[in-house]
C-alpha cells in the first residue's frame, strides 16, 4: 500500500510544478506575480466550494476549532506564499530549478519536524541516511540550475 501512497503523492509533487508553471505564465501575461496569486487562490476557493457543496461533509463542531492549536490555522496563508513564489520564481528560475529548491527546503524543514516531532508528527530520528539523502538532493538543486 505504500506504493500507492508515493505515486498520489508523486502526481501531488506533478501538481505542484503544473501549478507553478502555470502561474509563472500567468503572472508573464498580468505583469504581477500578486494578480497570479490571487487569481489561482480564487480558483482555488471555486474548486473547493464546488466541492463541499457536491460531497456535503458535516462541519467541525465549535469546540474542535476552537481546541486546534493556532498553527493547524496557517496552512492558507503559506499555501499563498506557496503560490506567490512560484508565480515570481518559476520564470526566473524555470520550473525545475524551482520545484528542486521547494523540494530541497521541503526536505530540511521536514527532517526538523520529524527529528523533533513538531506540529504532532512522529518523532524520528535524524540519522546519516537521512543527512546524506538531503545533501543529495541539494546536489540535484545544483545540477538541475547549472549543469
């Protein structure tokens, strides 16, 4: 079954470097990477709209939002980060020199999440393995950009 799971997350990563393609051009044809934002946040709220109204889930109860910790609520606003850096970066950089460097930030930022077991991830290890497999693809940043 894990697999599966690595090829969703595989075709999520597709997603990304789509979306960061798609923004840049985007934001190529407006002249600000702060229109491309906001224009593909609001497809993004459509999207989700049409989908809470065609699958009807039931909401969360007060007490459940009101008991998550202040940094369950962030992720809207760094997805909007998200999406300005790839609407400004992606026609600097192109699209692969930009996914490798969200990939190779991706990478350390998790590796510090899960040595210490933040934002209630298992803790795990830092170990050789994991120092050599993120050195390796800061390694691909650079052969991606310059070779």
């Amino acid at each position: 079954m894990d697999t599966v799971w690595i090829l969703l997350a595989a075709g999520a990563g597709c997603c990304i470097a789509l979306q960061a393609a798609a923004n840049g051009s985007l934001r190529t044809n407006l002249g600000d990477p702060r229109y491309a934002t906001f224009f593909s946040i609001c497809g993004t709220i459509m999207t989700v709209v049409v989908v809470m109204l065609v699958l009807r889930p039931s909401p969360p109860s007060a007490a459940a939002m009101r008991g998550a910790p202040w940094w369950n609520w962030i992720g809207g606003p760094l997805g909007a980060l998200i999406v300005l850096a790839g609407a400004a970066l992606a026609p600097k950089l192109g699209a692969a020199a930009f996914i490798a460097a969200v990939v190779a930030g991706q990478l350390i930022c998790s590796l510090v999440l899960d040595h210490f077991g933040l934002m209630n991830l298992p803790q795990q290890d830092l170990t050789t393995g994991r120092i050599i497999g993120a050195a390796m693809v800061f390694a691909g940043v650079l052969l991606v950009k310059y070779w």
